[in-house]
C-alpha cells in the first residue's frame, strides 16, 4: 500500500470518529429528552454508535466487506483503546501531576495511530 492511500485512509478513519462521536451525542440527547435516564441513553447510544462505527470504518475507511466474523473481532479495537487511553490518562494525571482537562489531549495523539492500526488489523484480516 502506498504512503498517501494510509494517510487517505487515516484521514477517513479521523473523520469516522468524529461523526462517530456525533452519532453518538445525538442518539444519547435524544433518548435523555424522550424521558429516558442518563444511563440507559449513555448505553443505547454506545451501542447504537458502535454498529454505525463497525459499519463506516469496513465501508468508508478500509474499504472490507463487512462480516459476522469482523463484527464480532471489532470490540477488540474498542477494548484496547479504552484501557490505553484510561492507563495513559492515570499516569500522566497522578504520576506526572499533568491538569486533567490537558491530560487526554496527548493520550488521544497517542491512542488514535494505535487504534487505527489495531482496528485496521482485525477489519483487513491482518493485512497491514
């Protein structure tokens, strides 16, 4: 694979994260609204997110067919990234005594290139 189709590609996979992160604000206000507590929103909106998420990174960023057997890996990529982010939030808040509002800007620079190329592994069957 060239240079620029990766770097198109992890362009594609910033931009799904970010309507990812939309999807996800949106379903949940709109549940919170309905009537529905904060948590079950929280939850259904996860979910919810989840599946647009599987969908749009096999369509728009990999380019996959999507399958039960790559539905089934992609929680993988969801479960390191939150316990990269959640390890590298504690240690530079109670270790390195960083503002906590700062903090997750530079675990996002860290985690993201991580993701992409975790979820990129498990959606292109180890192709990368």
């Amino acid at each position: 694979m060239r240079r620029n189709d990766i770097s198109s590609e992890f362009t594609r996979f910033i931009l799904t994260g970010l309507l990812n992160t939309l999807n996800y604000y949106v379903i949940y206000m709109l549940l919170l609204r309905a009537g529905l507590s904060y948590l079950l929103s929280h939850v259904t909106g996860f979910l919810a997110a989840f599946v647009i998420s599987y969908f749009l990174n096999c369509l728009f960023v990999y380019r996959v067919r999507p399958t039960w057997s790559r539905f089934l890996k992609f929680p993988l990529t969801q479960m390191v990234n939150m316990a990269m982010q959640t390890l590298l939030l504690y240690i530079f808040v109670d270790t390195f005594r960083w503002n906590e509002i700062i903090a997750p800007l530079p675990v996002l620079i860290v985690t993201v290139p991580v993701t992409y190329t975790i979820t990129r592994w498990v959606l292109k069957d180890k192709e990368v």
